[in-house]
C-alpha cells in the first residue's frame, strides 16, 4: 500500500476531491486545513500509483499548482478486502510513479568519490580473476561495480524525455568505462614488467582451444548477445518494481567490467609483445563491451516501454504564496508565472518607496512651517 498526500490552495480543494472520487474512485479521503492550504491523504494499491498520479498531473496537480507526495507504508490494518480477492492479478503497468522511479535512478547515476572508487576496485579485482582464471574473483568484482547505475540513467532518460539525465547517465557510464579501461591498462603494463611470458601463454591456451577466462571474452556469440538482452530487460523491471536487487547488477556487470579490463590488458600485452592472438582477444572484447552496452540501453528501453512509462511535464509555473498581495486567507497561494511574481514584488517596492518618500516630503513641509 502507499498513502498519496495532497496539499491543494483552497479554491481547488472540491474540484480535486470530486475527481478523486468520481474519476479515480478514491475511498476513505482525509481532510486536513492547514494555516495555508488544504492537505488530503488517502491510501492506494501499489499498482494504482502510476495512473493515480498521472491522473492528478492531467488536472495540473504537482505541474501547475499544489504538491503530491508518495509515502511508502510498511503494513496497514485492517487489510483492503479487493486486495485479498487480487493478489494473482497480473499487472503489466509499473508499480512506482515514473518519478519515485526517475529519483531512484538519478540518485544512482550520479558521479561520487564512492562510485569512483568502487569502479578502480571492481576493475581490480576483475583484473586478477582474469590474470588467474578465477571465475569466484571475477564474480566478486560484479558485485562491486557500480555501471549499472549510469546505464539506467541513459535509458530512462531517453524514455521520459529528460535531456540532463540522458546526459548524465552516458557522461558517468562512460567515466566508468574509462577508469575500468585505465586500470586494465595499468595491469598489463605491470604484468609485462612482472610477468612478460603471459602473453605467450594467453597464446598457447587460444591455439590449444583452451578455454580461459580471458580467451572466452575475446569475441561474442549468440549466447553473450542473450546475456545483454535479457539483463537489460530484467534490471528495468526490477527498478519499475521498487525492490532492485544487487543480483541484477551482478548481470549488468558482468556483461561490461570484464572485458572492459580485459580489453585494454590484453591491448598492452599485444602490442608489446607484437602479438597478434593476443591483440585480437583484446579487440574482440572491445567489441563484446561496445556491444553489451548498446544492447543493455536497448531492451532497458524497450522494457520501460513495455511497463508504460512516459515522459514528465515540466513545471511551468511556480505555485507560491505572495502574503503582501493576498485579498483574503482563501486566495493565499496563487498560481503564478515567475515573470508576474516579479512584476508585483517591484510594484510593491516602488510604492513603498513612493510613500516612504512622501512621509519624508511632508515631515520636512511641516519642519518648515514650524520655523
């Protein structure tokens, strides 16, 4: 269950009521007067979010006036009865609003010192699974990376229209490639001063057909195109849902920090040691990164599709309450375009300056009669 609260002007509070009853079939309306405004609470089902609020945003609610403000409730007694006889019911409409969503994905896309650093330490630890063909290490490494995050941010971004998230999201995914190239880099320029006989070796096992972590990332098949397909598509459900799991990161990871390490490591290795097998692996785990990503951004789209997200409507007004120019307390807050705000609060400076002025004018009228 969620509790939707409303906090509406007074002169809109019966015409949203009556929507919430007669167009959405709100039941159990609270009513609270505030010193300013009208607050109302009600209670919803988790998969009635999404076309409640769309519903409030097509009357202007939280767009042109008012606030709309979604709270997660942890248990609720008694029970709703319709929830009892519904909980096989199938739902195909995201379980979130498209924006608890939008904040949830935003928060993670966003660039820090601990994304930085989980990125450098992930690709490290991918590095060494590589280096020692250890699936348990390489594993260990998903679960630190931190790419998903950014990847969502792109693909939401595209779906709900909104340019700096887009932005963000391929700026910060693309720093996180960036750190996980450098860092494989890094490594194979340490393992050609440490240990040069390694690309001999990767060499050996490719032409012995043997299967290594690092050979098996040196190109794609049908099976790593599913890979990316499928975790795209899953860790977009899983958001829409609310309950996004590290496992699902896990998918998303694993299809991007390994071969973005091992791309780059296996480069230096190549083209030190003029080694063409080895260069090639490098290459072909290029390409199997290029890949991945595109086809995450691709079916995360298409999901968030699927689970009928939309774009947001800009704010195009400021809903504020203007105390100098109230008429009575049941026009207090306005909805007023910024420009007009503007326009009223000099016109009510100047006339305070014009009266200022003239009580300054006639107390020196009166000065000079006196004398």
């Amino acid at each position: 269950m969620k509790q939707v609260q409303i906090t509406v002007p007074y002169e809109k509070t019966e015409a949203v009521i009556d929507f919430l009853i007669d167009g959405l079939n709100i039941k159990n309306i609270l009513k609270f007067n505030a010193d300013n405004a009208i607050v109302l609470q009600f209670r919803i089902k988790e998969d009635s979010v999404n076309e409640t609020i769309e519903g409030l945003k097509s009357r202007g609610l939280g767009v042109e006036y008012g606030f709309v403000d979604i709270l997660d409730l942890k248990a609720s007694l008694p029970r709703d009865a319709e929830e009892k006889t519904n909980d096989a019911k199938i739902q195909r409409e995201a379980e979130l609003a498209v924006e608890e969503i939008y904040d949830s994905v935003k928060k993670q896309a966003s660039l820090s010192f601990d994304y930085i650093s989980f990125v450098i330490l992930a690709a490290l630890m991918a590095g060494i699974g590589l280096i020692q063909n250890n699936i348990t290490v390489i594993v260990a490494s998903m679960l630190l990376s931190p790419l998903m995050g950014p990847m969502l941010g792109v693909a939401l971004g595209y779906v709900v229209r909104d340019k700096a998230l887009f932005v963000k999201g391929t700026r910060n995914e693309l720093i996180g490639i960036a750190l996980s190239l450098s860092v494989g880099a890094i490594l194979g320029i340490v393992l050609l001063i440490f240990s040069p006989s390694i690309a001999n070796s990767v060499q050996t096992d490719f032409d012995g057909g043997i299967i290594t972590e690092i050979t098996r990332r040196g190109g794609f098949a049908a099976l790593d195109v599913g890979v990316a397909i499928f975790s795209g598509a899953a860790v977009a459900v899983s958001v829409t849902r609310g309950d996004m799991s590290t496992l699902v990161g896990v998918a998303i990871s694993a299809a991007l920090m390994p071969p973005a390490v091992n791309a780059s490591m296996m480069a230096i290795l190549g083209i030190a040691t003029a080694n063409t097998i080895v260069l090639n692996i490098g290459i072909g785990s290029f390409a199997l990164l290029v890949m991945n990503i595109i086809l995450i951004d691709i079916s995360a789209i298409v999901m968030f599709r699927v689970k009928k997200l939309t774009h947001m409507a800009d704010k195009s007004a400021t809903w504020t309450a203007v105390t100098q120019f109230r008429k009575s307390s049941e026009s207090l807050y306005h909805h007023i375009p910024v420009e007009k705000i503007e326009e009223k609060v000099s016109a009510f400076i100047s006339a305070e300056e014009e009266e200022k002025h003239k009580e300054e004018s006639k107390s020196k009228s009166s000065e000079k009669d006196e004398n």
